[in-house]
C-alpha cells in the first residue's frame, strides 16, 4: 500500500474509532466501577452496568467523538479544506437530530449540548 495522505488520514481514522471504541465502555468512570464491571479488560467489551453514558451499548461501539470527526472531515473534503460555521452548525443540528431518532440523545458531550442549544437560541454559530 503507498504512504498517501488518503492513507495516512484513513489509518488516523480507524485509530480514532478503534480508541474510541476501546475507551467507550469505561468513559466517566471510576476503576473501582470499571473493575466490578469488566475486571480486566483485554479487548472491546460492551458497557457495563454502570456506564451511564453509553448504557446498553454492544462492544465495539464508537460514540459521538468518532461521528462528530466524521463529519468535520466531511465537510473538511466537501468545503476544500475549509469549513463554513454556518453549515457545521446546521449539521450538527441534524445529527441531533438523528442521535434523538435513534434514542442516543445521551451520547451527546456536554460541550456539544451546549453549543447546540445556544444555535438553536439563535446565537450565530461563529460564537456558539
């Protein structure tokens, strides 16, 4: 395989999902919880119960960190290199959107929360 940025920017994106699928089960949560839980954990497992944030998730999860890079780097490649606020703004609203229709309103960061709901007010999205 040749050393592209294609490659490269791919490689960087199944690391991230990889991570972030290894790191969902036990996220927000303290070792005591993760031990009861899992003990040790080898590989990807699915969330315990008391994993809060991604509760009922099946190992091998990506949560909004991997879906919310996606669509940066989608709108990245759609916008050549550059990303409009206004239509990453409208994006993340639909992407609520769909997180809701799928019932994984709780996976949303409380950063990202915040920001939408302060588009939603109307504050433009330069300052959200």
């Amino acid at each position: 395989m040749r050393d592209t940025a294609r490659t490269r920017a791919l490689a960087a994106f199944q690391g991230l999902a990889l991570g972030d699928a290894l790191g969902m089960p036990t996220q927000s949560m303290s070792r005591r919880l993760i031990q009861a839980d899992h003990g040790r954990i080898r590989g990807l497992v699915a969330a315990g119960p008391h994993q809060q944030i991604a509760a009922g998730m099946p190992a091998g999860s990506i949560t909004d960190d991997t879906e919310q890079a996606v669509l940066v780097a989608r709108l990245l490649i759609d916008g050549g290199g550059t990303v409009r606020p206004a239509v990453l703004a409208s994006e993340l609203l639909t992407w609520e959107r769909a997180m809701e229709a799928r019932g994984s309103l709780d996976l949303l960061g409380p950063s990202t929360r915040a920001a939408l709901q302060r588009l939603q007010d109307g504050m433009p999205p330069e300052e959200a």
